[in-house]
C-alpha cells in the first residue's frame, strides 16, 4: 500500500511516500481503508522533531493523525462497527497512521462519520474538533453567557472553537485578518478585532476565559485581558507541569522539564491572578460521536480550505505550513 512514511528527523525531505506492507487488525482495533486524511500543524512539528520531548517515534513510521474512511475488517473482540460502515477517527497519539492506503485503529477511537457529509469533509474533524471540544467544554468549563476570547478563530481549530463556543452559549471574542473576518463572523463570532490595525489588548477587559491558539506574544498580551480567577487554555504556548501528569502520564523528569519552560507564562499568569493551562487533546470515540450528532444537526460544520491528492501529500504539508489555510487543509486518497 501507498503511505507517507517519516524516515528521520528533519526537514521536508525526511518524510516520502513509500510503498509499504499493508498493517492487519490486532484485537479491539479496525483496519480502516483510509479514504481521506486532515493535516494539522502537530504533522510537521513531528516530522520536524519539535515534539521529541513528548513523543519520540520509533523510526520509520507511517504519518498522518485523523482520517476518515470505511471499515474494511475487525480484529478479534470488536463489538461496535462491521466491514463497510463509514468511520473517523483521531488516531492514537504514540502511532499515527492516517497517511495510508489502510490504518489500524482502536475500536475506542473510532466513530462513525456523520451521515450528512463526504469523506474530505469529515476527515478535517477529529483532531481540531475534539481539541476544541476539550478545551472549551472540559477545561474552560464554557457554558451559557461565557465571555471567551479566541484569538485566531479562523485557523482549522479556531472554525470549531467558535462553533462549540457558540454551541455551549458563549459570547466570543475573537481576532482575524479583514480575509478571515467574513469567515469567522460566518461561524457565529459576535466580535472580531482586525489584527492588522488594532490591538486587542486594548479594547478587551474582564473576559471569563480565553483559549489561545497562536502562542507567542498574543499569548502573553491574552493574560491581561481575561478577568481575575479566570483561565486561559493553550495549544500553541509552552507546556506546563500539569500537561506532563494529566495529558501524557509522564513522570518527574518531563513535570520538572515543563514546569522550567513554561515559568515565564505561569508568572505571568499570575501576575493577572489568572491561570494557565496548556492542552495535548486526548482520542476519544465517544466524544467523536458527539461531534457526529452536531455536524448532523446542523449546529457545526467543517471549514476546508484546500485539499490535495495523495500524490501531492508534500505539497500539502507546505501549503499548511504556509500558515495561509483558513479552516483545514485535507489529503484525499480514494476519489469520490
């Protein structure tokens, strides 16, 4: 089978698509043939080697972190799904696998797709949509008249943000490029700030929380405007001690190595009194089920910017690097 296999870490040139022997079904697990797969900026961080502290893969290893696509066989114990039902799935963070021809996943992280959409459209759900759902719901604690801030709201997890914040019955506050603002008010933002010519740390006060998505200086300017007591949620700052324990069950030595890098946020966290909180989103089935029922109901939809064919997989991760998507980047490997 075809798949885009990380031979080393490194640039661009380390990661090719190769042809490999085609994985089989252990117990509980799915041999999924993959009809689509969303790229995410975790993809080129991994092939890069940003993430080795986290997670070091065993190399070569085949890429790709989300995927729809139809069940092809079961392994042994699986009770939920039957050869041809249309799946998708966040595959598990220490095997990846979407950038394939045929995926094995867990039975427990599998969902089957929403009925009212194609494959490309559901295959730029799992990883964003579930990172979003978690932040907001589980973290944040959003519920009705939340005042949250979303910088960023027109990138893959940002579309979902705003919906799920919506969804919840949030007020969002978020920020985007006069391109992107057509977009984001689109998804049910009831303010957007044009980065380009004004600054939010200005104009926003006493927000209940905020769920930061670039990272960077916009990160240490969001701590100022979310009120005393509140928390603000990353994916794009630093990790801190908790992210080792709860996300990744890892010990003292990775506790200790976060808790050294993310002191400048933590201290500037408390300086406003607020805290902070850095999320690796976790699978899960279930809540993909969840997503499933609201695509359905109309209540969110995905936002794809472009999508690649398989042979042009490299030209996709470039293209998402580029930072230019509004919404998700998709690789479609089975024609319609």
């Amino acid at each position: 089978m075809r798949a885009f296999v990380l031979t080393d870490y490194g640039g661009a040139d380390r990661a090719q698509l190769l042809e490999v022997s085609c994985p089989h079904p252990a117990p509980a697990s799915v041999l999924v043939r993959v009809h689509a797969a969303g790229l995410n900026p975790v993809d080129y961080k991994t092939r890069d080697g940003a993430l080795k502290v986290v997670q070091r893969y065993t190399l070569p290893v085949v890429m790709g972190n989300e995927l729809a696509g139809v069940v092809e066989t079961c392994g042994e114990g699986v009770t939920g799904f039957l050869p041809g039902d249309r799946v998708f799935a966040r595959m598990p963070k220490d095997a990846m696998g979407a950038l394939a021809d045929y995926a094995v996943v867990p039975e427990k992280f599998l969902a089957k797709m929403p009925e009212t959409v194609d494959f490309v459209t559901a295959a730029g759900v799992p990883l964003a949509g579930l990172t979003a759902l978690q932040a907001l719901r589980d973290e944040l604690g959003v519920t009705q008249g939340t005042r949250i801030f979303i910088p960023g709201g027109a990138g893959g997890v940002g579309t979902f943000a705003i919906q799920i914040a919506r969804w919840l019955g949030a007020e969002v506050t978020t920020t985007a490029s006069p391109r992107g603002r057509a977009l984001v008010e689109d998804l049910g933002a009831d303010r957007v700030i044009d980065y380009t010519a004004e600054r939010f740390e200005t104009l926003l006060h006493d927000m209940d929380g905020a769920f930061d998505l670039l990272g960077g200086e916009t990160l240490m300017k969001t701590f100022g405007v979310v009120k005393r007591g509140g928390k603000v949620v990353s994916i794009a700052g630093m990790p801190e001690p908790e992210t080792a324990r709860k996300d990744l069950g890892r010990g003292p030595i990775l506790t200790a190595l976060f808790w050294l890098i993310s002191y400048r946020l933590r201290a500037e966290a408390r300086k406003h009194a607020v805290s902070y909180r850095y999320l690796f989103m976790h699978p899960s089935g279930r809540e993909l089920a969840e997503l499933a029922a609201l695509i359905d109901a109309g209540t969110i939809k995905t936002v794809i910017d472009r999508v690649f064919p398989f042979d042009a997989v490299s030209e996709a991760f470039a293209y998402l690097e580029s930072g230019r998507a509004k919404g998700k980047v998709v690789v479609q490997l089975v024609e319609p």
